[in-house]
C-alpha cells in the first residue's frame, strides 16, 4: 500500500510587497487569490494559475479575530484575475461580516470558477486603537489566520 497526498485548492493570502507592520487607524489592503494548488506533502504551491478542476459552490472566510489584533473590515473588491472583470455582490457572491468573520458565498446558477481561473478580493480593514497595543505599530498582523476555502463536490474545507 501506498500513500498518495493528493494536492488541493488553497486560498494565496498576500500582504502589500514590503509591508510588516500597521499603523493604527490607517487602512490596508490585502489580498486573497482564489485558488492555487498546494501540495500537503511539500507544503508548497504548485500551481499558482488556478485548480486544473472547475470548482463550485465556493465558500471562503476569513477571522479577523484570528489574526492577534483587532482589526475592522473597512471595505472589499472581488474580481477576475486577468480581465479585471468585477463580481457584483448580492448577484455573483454573497457577503457576510459577523464579528470579524468575513464570509464569501461565492457562486449562483451558472457561477462557478472555472478551471485554470482565478478569484481575487481585496480586502481593506483597520487596526483598532486599544490599549494592548505599544507605539501604533503591530508586526506580522496578518501572518497569524489563514483563510479558508470550502469547495461542495467532496472537497473538504482548507
């Protein structure tokens, strides 16, 4: 017997180049990049162009209460990688904000992502003004809470 590690569709997480901390109550922009595929027997990616399999039914969230500091979701865009082309929420994905758990329905008859595809969102939030943080700044703000993509069709959540 065998044991074989099949890769999966992952979410890409990307900071601004460059930035390592936040400034209280400035907003920042980072990015999601919907899907790569990761390799559990690397932990790698090894295909940063999309899922080689049309993916339906999407669900992606991201806690902002799992990131080690108090951040507010400010605003976000989601598009099509490539064309630039925008998704219109309430029409080709539905999006929720309960507390800090930022949730993407994505999808609708005739939605899917299809293969080799890709989903962006960015995601604007601020870091709040409390009284645990020192100077205004807090490093790696953003490195601690992976988001995590649900895919229907017997894909477990990643």
């Amino acid at each position: 017997c065998q044991n074989f590690l099949i890769p999966v569709e992952k979410i890409d997480k990307q900071i601004p180049s460059g930035q390592t901390t936040a400034t209280i109550g400035v907003p920042f922009t980072y990015r999601l990049v919907i899907p790569v595929l990761f390799d559990p027997a690397t932990g790698g990616v090894i295909d940063f162009e999309g899922s080689p399999n049309d993916l339906h039914g999407v669900t992606v969230t991201d806690n902002l209460n799992e990131t080690g500091a108090v951040l507010s979701h400010v605003s976000h865009v989601a598009y099509w990688e490539g064309t630039n082309a925008p998704l219109t929420d309430g029409v080709d994905y539905t999006f929720t904000n309960n507390n800090g758990l930022l949730t993407f329905e994505i999808g609708g008859p005739g939605l899917d992502i299809p293969a080799g595809e890709q989903l962006i969102i960015d995601l604007t939030v601020v870091l709040q003004d409390v009284p645990a943080y020192a100077i205004g700044t807090v490093p790696e703000a953003m490195q601690g809470s992976a988001p995590r993509l649900g895919l229907s069709g017997g894909y477990p959540p990643r």
